[in-house]
C-alpha cells in the first residue's frame, strides 16, 4: 500500500514538473513574439513555415497569426523611417536642450 502511494506522489510530481516546464516554455516563446510590429512578425513566419508551403497558404497563416495577435494587443505600432527620424530627432533636441538648462542652473548656483 505505501509503494502505490509513492508512485502516485512520484507520478503526481512527474505531471506537476512537466506542466511547470509546458508553461515557461510558452511564456518565453510569447515574449519573444510579444511587441513585435506586424512586418516583423509576417517575416518571421515566413522564415519559419517550410518552402514546400504555397505562398498563398503562407499570407494565409501570417494573416491569420498577425489578426489574433492584434486581437489580443500583442502586435507593436509599426512606425515608418520619416516617423522614426522625426522622434530621434526630437528626442535629441529635448535631450541638448536639457543638458543646456541644465548647465545654466548649475552656472547660476555657484
């Protein structure tokens, strides 16, 4: 009797072990794909789905995964290259433009 209760707590260890592992596993893959922009992950589907799959089957699939990801608000905003210089440059004025004021205050407290 207390060997089959051994086995079943070794068993039941066994399964608990194995759903803990299930679930970092697919908690690591989701990070991996979470905040990704939609470009981004139509090419890593592409890269990942085996070239005997039609093309028209592949935009299949990328359409599908790109709408349930934006479902579940895990696609990133995808922003265009003049977007992206724009905010760069921006953020390197207000960058200058705080190191300014900031040696402005400390020439004043001296």
């Amino acid at each position: 009797m207390k060997k089959l209760v051994k086995h079943n707590l070794i068993r039941l260890a066994l399964i608990v072990g194995g759903m803990a592992v299930a679930t970092k596993l697919i908690a690591a893959k989701r990070s991996e794909w979470q905040g990704l922009s939609e470009s981004e992950v139509r090419s890593k589907l592409v890269t990942r789905l085996p070239d005997r799959v039609p093309e028209q089957k592949r935009a299949a699939v990328a359409d599908k995964v790109v709408a349930t990801m934006r479902d579940c608000g895990l696609l990133a905003e995808e922003i265009d290259e003049s977007a992206q210089e724009v905010a760069e440059e921006v953020d390197s004025e207000a960058t200058a433009e705080a190191s300014s004021t900031d040696s402005a205050d400390q020439g004043t407290s001296n």
